[in-house]
C-alpha cells in the first residue's frame, strides 16, 4: 500500500522587510477535499457533485445569479462572447491595457477587437473613449476591472444600452471588488473570472462566468460541454431514433471541453470562506500606503472613489512626467531607478505587460489609425511599474507582514526621491 502523501503549506520564503508568502495558502481542508475527489473517481465530466458545490459555493459568495465554471479564465470570456452571439467579424470593445486573454477571446472566434484607450488615473476603460468607440457593428463590450478596482459601470451601461450592446465583465483581477456596494461580475451581462495562481481565489488554473440570466447560463454551460444539451444535475441522455437512425447525444451547436476540471473545484472551494477576511486585511493596510503616496511629489496611486471598494490585486506605482523636468532625467531612469532602489530593499516589482495591446506585434493588425505611442494609456504604463510579482500575490501576505512592506514601501519611495534632488 502507498504511503501517503506529505501535503505541507507552502513555505514562506526571507525577504528584505519580514517574510513574503507565496500563493495559494493551503489548509488541511484543502487538501482533504481533494483527496476525497481522487478517491471518488470522478475526475472528469459534467454534472459531477465537486463542480455543483464549487458553483453553488460561488453564487452564495457573490448574492446569487448562476455560476457556470470553465476551464480558464480566458475560456469563460470566450464562451461568454459566443453565449451572447458574438461571432465571426463582429467588433468587440477592448481595454487598450489588459491582460492579452480579453483580446484573444475576441480574435479566438474570429472576431475583431476594437482597442479602447484606457484612463491615466485609474487603468480602467475611458468612458469618453467608448462612447467615440462604439459604431453599429460593435457586438459586445468587454470592460477590464483593472487591478481590483471596478471601472465606471453606470457610465459605461447607460453607453451600451442606448446602443443596445451586451456588456462582458473581465473581473480576472478583482474577485470581491464593489461598485456601490454589488459585486463586479454582477453588474453586466456576463461576468467573468480567473482562478489562476495569482488570482485572490486560487485553483492554480481554472475560471468561471457568472450571470442573472437562466438562459444565457444554460447555454454557457451546454458551450462548454461539446455544445450538448446539458442539465447542471442528473447529466444523463436517452437514445433515441429520427428518420430511421439512432440519435445519441447529438450536439446542437457550437462548444467545446471548456469545462473545469474536478481537481480544480476540489481545491478552491474552501478558500472562498476566508477571502473577505484577507481583503479586509489587504485593505486596512493598504490605507496608510495610499495617503503617503498623495503626500509624495510626483508619485500616485490610484484611490477608489466613495462609491467603489479596491481589493488590491496588484499596487501600480506611477510617476508623474512632472520628475522629468524637476529633475532633468527621463522617464524610463526615474522608473528603474526606483524599482532598483526597491529591489536593494528586498520588494521585487514587474512590468506585469507592456506596451499596451495595440503596439504589441500579435495584435498590430486591430490597432486601427490612432497613434497608441500618443495616447493617455501608453503614457502611463510607460510612467508606471507594478510592486510586487505574481510569485508573491498580495492577497497571500498575513497582516503583519503587509504593515512591514508598507512600511518599507514609504521609506523607500521618500528616501529614492529626496537622493535626486
């Protein structure tokens, strides 16, 4: 007989400030639930007990609706474009900064994005830009909850609806997020989300789409089966004949095996019942950070408005192009000398993704007329960086540990920039 496997959290590894932890943050429960997965056999297929807890777990957590789980977020984007009809050369509004996913999901079926400049302040969709953007053949609208902050729904809606186009959620970046106290997910058409190894609920891969509408969710969940007709309980399939010939489990559109696997549900679903618990946390001690960066000059870090909750997936650090001429340098020294000053300290910073879609070579051939090297999105991710790397996840640190990296954080910045003048 086997030995049992030694499951351990994973370790916490030494940095400069205490101790940065990695993501997932596993417990015995975990661990336990996917065990008794393996051991049930099911480890692949539709209607499968885990997978109805999973999604009855997220729709308790997020206030109802129907959750239909997926096998990544970029899959959930996808299935919600074809579940709303979006098909070959239709045009599909996108953030000009995202993650590459929300535009593949496009392309993926053969639609075409329509790049979207972004807001310097906040990273989220402009809504001047959507209203300038969207023409009678757009299709959908895919809106970027960008680094856990919600973008503008209401001004975004009101937009759509007089044009009478389907809104997407792309909430990769901001599970438990609120815009006027409602979860982002559930103020669109479909939203969707990510479970990837940094996202703030973590299946090391994996996704889910959520929506209030039953047929929409129906249809979701028959795509992601191969296109069959398929109930979310007591998946089972008659034989049957038509003109003389047997008919069995006939698929009766387009789909795929876009489901999530088993393994994947088994691990996440007791992570939900602490999430809130570390936004709290992430929150509480992100406040001090944010109002020592308003009091230092040329520096920003974008603040929710009174109407919405940020949930910190990721810190974007900008720089004012005001340091250029206070201090005679460029733009790119003040950024790496400052991510160096950083990482001396111990606190690794990225770039996450850059430059922005449009100037990226794979999605040159979307980016239309405009000038993106000129655009308000360009310029501030090119004055900006990220603190923090996906090996480390904010959501991962414990609340002593944030309020050492804050720390550190302030001094480094105020130190950095008083040594240029």
């Amino acid at each position: 007989m086997p030995s049992k496997p030694n499951f351990q959290v994973p370790s916490a590894e030494p940095n400069g400030t205490r101790t940065l932890h990695r993501w997932p943050i596993l417990t015995g429960a975990n661990y336990r639930k996917v065990i008794a997965c393996i051991s049930s056999g099911e480890l692949s297929g539709s209607g499968l007990e885990v997978i109805n807890e999973f999604e009855k777990t997220v729709e308790n957590w997020i206030g109802g609706g129907h959750v239909v789980s997926t096998n990544s977020g970029t899959t959930a984007l996808m299935v919600a474009l074809l579940t709303l009809g979006v098909g070959p050369e239709d045009v599909v509004l996108v953030p000009s900064y995202t993650w590459s996913a929300t535009a593949f999901a496009a392309t993926l079926i053969g639609a075409i994005p329509r790049f979207v400049d972004i807001d310097s302040d906040t990273y989220n969709l402009s809504t001047e830009a959507v209203a300038k953007a969207i023409t009678p053949d757009v299709k959908a609208i895919i809106v970027v909850h960008m680094h856990g902050l919600s973008c503008e729904m209401d001004e975004i809606t009101a937009i759509a609806r007089e044009k009478g186009v389907p809104i997407i959620e792309d909430c990769a970046q901001a599970h438990g997020a609120l815009y006027k106290k409602q979860y982002v997910g559930t103020l669109s058409d479909i939203g969707c989300f990510s479970m990837q190894k940094s996202k703030h609920f973590s299946a090391g891969d994996g996704g889910f789409l959520v929506t209030r509408n039953a047929a929409l969710a129906q249809k979701a969940r028959d795509i992601c089966n191969f296109g069959l007709p398929t109930p979310k309980h007591n998946y089972h399939f008659e034989e049957g004949l038509r003109e003389g010939y047997a008919v069995f489990r006939e698929c009766e559109q387009i789909g795929g095996m876009f489901r999530l696997n088993p393994l994947s549900a088994a691990l996440v679903i007791d992570q939900l019942e602490h999430l809130d618990q570390r936004i709290e946390w992430l929150q509480e001690a992100m406040k001090p950070l944010v109002a020592e960066a308003a009091q230092v000059p040329f520096l920003k870090i974008t603040q929710p408005g009174s109407h919405q909750t940020h949930v910190w997936h990721k810190i974007r650090v900008g720089i004012d192009y005001g340091a250029v001429d206070h201090y005679g340098r460029s733009m790119a020294d003040i950024r790496q000398g400052l991510r160096n000053t950083l990482a001396r300290s111990g606190i690794p910073s990225t770039l996450w993704t850059a430059p922005i879609l449009p100037l990226q070579k794979v999605f040159r051939p979307y980016a239309g007329t405009i000038d993106w090297t000129k655009t308000a999105g360009h310029l501030a991710i090119e004055n900006s960086f990220i603190v923090f790397d996906e090996k480390y996840p904010l959501i991962a640190q414990d609340p002593s540990t944030m309020t050492a990296v804050v720390s550190k954080l302030r001094q480094v910045w105020s130190d950095y920039f008083a040594s240029l003048e």
